[in-house]
C-alpha cells in the first residue's frame, strides 16, 4: 500500500504542475477535501470540482509556476508527506518561492485528504497586490467547511 500511495502521490504532482485539469480530477472523488493550513478547514474545497476551483483559483493569475520537490515520506495506512517549494511568477513580473509540506491520505488510487501547511505572509507579502485583491474578491461557490473531518 505505501508504495502504492507515493506513486499516486508523484503522479499526482506532475499532473498538477502540467496543469492538466482533467488528470488532476481523476485523483479525487466526491468525498476527497483539499484545503490550505493557514486558511483552516472552513476553507476546504471538496470533491474533484471543487478541488480543481480551489486550485484554479490561486494559479490561474500565475505567468508560470515551478515545482522543486524535496522529501517525500509515506506512514502508515496510506498517507504521504511531501516537503517541495513551488516558485510562483505573476505576470506583473513578482515572483515568490514558496515552502510547503504537503499531506495527502491515499486509498487505491485516490487522494482522500490533501492538506497544504505552507506560510501566509511568504504568499502575501511577495505576491503583487492585484492578485490578492482578485483572491480576496472571488467568487467561492466550491467552498466547503470541512472542520471537524480532517
């Protein structure tokens, strides 16, 4: 199973840092919950639409982003830990390296709990100052509050 889970896991990242929306859905299902730490579970986007809108969200106003992968570590009953830097680039011509660790819960070939731990200001503080205000100003009907489940 853990070896099963770190494939997805890697197969995951390479469709998301091709962008590629459909390979990116068919790693979750309705139930699957993504949501970034700092913003909390009440922010969660569910199911693979849900997820793919949450996504779409911060990287549709990006010029280009990079992935740097680091460690990836797989536990027990199929969860996944990955430590990589995403560099992101707006097209205003900002650019932000940006730390994350990464936990994912793996069954089969689907990720059932994604959850983003990475630093708000690191985002905030080197993004340019429209693409916050398109962030803040979003429609959100995805939104999903997953407290209490993950």
């Amino acid at each position: 199973m853990t070896d099963g889970a770190s494939a997805v896991v890697e197969r995951f990242w390479a469709a998301l840092y091709d962008r590629d929306w459909p390979r990116i859905r068919s790693f979750f299902d309705a139930d699957s919950i993504y949501y970034d730490v700092p913003t909390g579970p009440a922010t969660a986007a569910r199911g693979p639409e849900g997820i793919e809108a949450r996504l779409r969200l911060g990287l549709e106003g990006l010029a280009g982003y990079e992935h740097q992968p680091g460690l990836l570590a797989v536990g027990a009953d199929g969860v996944v830990l990955t430590e990589h830097t995403e560099v992101w680039h707006w097209r205003t011509g900002e650019t932000v390296a940006l730390p994350f660790v990464s936990v994912q819960r793996v069954r089969g070939d689907t990720i059932e709990l994604w959850k983003d731990y990475w630093d708000y200001a690191t985002l905030i503080n080197g993004a340019p100052p429209w693409w916050v205000e398109e962030i803040m100003a979003a429609d959100l009907p995805w939104l999903f509050d997953a407290t209490g489940m993950a």
